[in-house]
C-alpha cells in the first residue's frame, strides 16, 4: 500500500471517501427499484387483511336491536 515515509493527505482521504459515497449511492438506488414495489404490495395486502379480519370479528359481535310495534 504505502510506505512508512508516505503521509496520508487529506486529498487522498477526500478521495477515498467519495469513491465510497459513490458506490454506496449507486447500490441503494438499486436496492430501492426492487424493494419499493414489494412495499407498495406489502401494504396493501396488509390493509386487506386487516379489513378481512375486521369485517369477520364485526359480523360476531355485532349486536341485533329488535323492534316491535305494540
């Protein structure tokens, strides 16, 4: 890599962390392509089972009013 007389500059440190921020930056625009649309479905499978399960256990419990005419 370097040798012991080589100093580190902050040029070199600048450089290095760029071409990291680079890379990083390009892999999570990427990821996000793939994992926003498994989200979007996620969600709302997420709400129809919810409504699914909230409109069974409101059949169970709901209550029956009766009224009659004297």
């Amino acid at each position: 890599m370097t040798d012991a007389a080589e100093k580190i500059t902050r040029d070199d440190l600048e450089a290095r962390f760029r071409s990291l921020q680079d890379n990083i930056g390009e892999k999570a625009e990427e990821a996000s392509s793939k994992i926003i649309p498994a989200v979007v479905v996620g969600g709302i499978l997420f709400t129809l089972i919810v409504y699914l399960i909230g409109k069974r256990v409101g059949t169970k419990r709901s209550t029956v009013v009766e009224i009659r005419r004297i």
